[in-house]
C-alpha cells in the first residue's frame, strides 16, 4: 500500500521507499522535455538501511518480506510510466491528481513549509490543477506550494 509523500516520495508503512526527481525543460510556454530520475529501495536489508544513516528509509524488501527481481520492477514502472503519460498526452490530468489525491499521504495531515520567506505550518488540503500544494495557513488563508520552491515536513512526523 505505498503512499504518495508531496511532492516526490513514495513510502510504505511510513517509510521511504522511493524518491522520484523531474526536472522540466521549456520551449518558449510549451514543455520541450522532461526528464525524470527515480531511486527505489528494492532488496535492501535492515543493515543495509541503517536509521542513523538513513532515518525513515524503508525497501520494497523489509516492507513485503519478498525478494523483487529488479528487471522486472523496471519493466512494470516503465509500463505504468508510459500509461501515466498516456493520459497527460490525452490532457486527461484530472484522472491523474485524482490519482495522486487518493494515494496522498500528505493531504489532510499538518506540513511545515521550508520556504526562502522562511517556515510556516499548515494543513494540506488538496493539489491544484498543476500539482501545487495547497495549504491552509495558520491565519486561514490557502497557499499555494511549488515543489521547486520548499521542502516539506509533515509535522506529525518529527
């Protein structure tokens, strides 16, 4: 049951088990490419993650209890990949923050916000239609969170 950390982590049981980077390239307004690097935790063991080096680190390994053939994990990620960007290709993108939304474990909970105005805490309440953040301030106002901007902490975490 792995769950969607805003914007980049992907986590079982609590834990991070994967980070995913993307980094876009603009011709004039229209995207010309993007290029996405994910890291996956496949068959490490507990000593291989150890908390002091790696505090919340999990692997698909110590969350199943199941060896993962790597080739085959490439091949199914590339697949659901090339699904995902079928859909933005069809500009069907509401399926695909529905997706995000639904699988988030981000939404609903408190989040601290690291930003260059300095820090600030919230309640994540939904992503826009970009997949900005949107969190509710402390003073009520909804704020919108750019991933290239923050770093987030989910609060009730530390």
């Amino acid at each position: 049951d792995a769950r969607l950390k805003w914007p980049n982590d992907v986590l079982m049981d609590g834990r991070k088990v994967a980070g995913i980077l993307a980094e876009t390239a603009f011709a004039d307004t229209r995207i010309s490419h993007v290029a996405v690097g994910i890291g996956i935790n496949v068959n490490h063991d507990r000593q291989d993650l150890p908390e002091a080096v790696f505090p919340g680190a999990t692997s698909l390994y110590l969350a199943t209890g199941r060896l993962t053939s790597r080739g085959y994990l490439a091949a199914t990620v590339y697949n659901h990949l090339d699904r995902w960007y079928g859909l933005f290709c069809q500009k069907r993108c509401d399926e695909i923050l529905a997706s995000g939304r639904a699988r988030s474990a981000t939404l609903g909970h408190t989040v601290e916000v690291l930003a260059g105005e300095g820090t600030w805490q919230g309640v994540a309440m939904d992503l826009d239609s970009d997949g900005a953040l949107l969190v509710r301030a402390e003073d009520g106002g909804l704020r919108r969170v750019i991933a290239s901007d923050v770093s987030i902490r989910q609060a009730w975490k530390r």
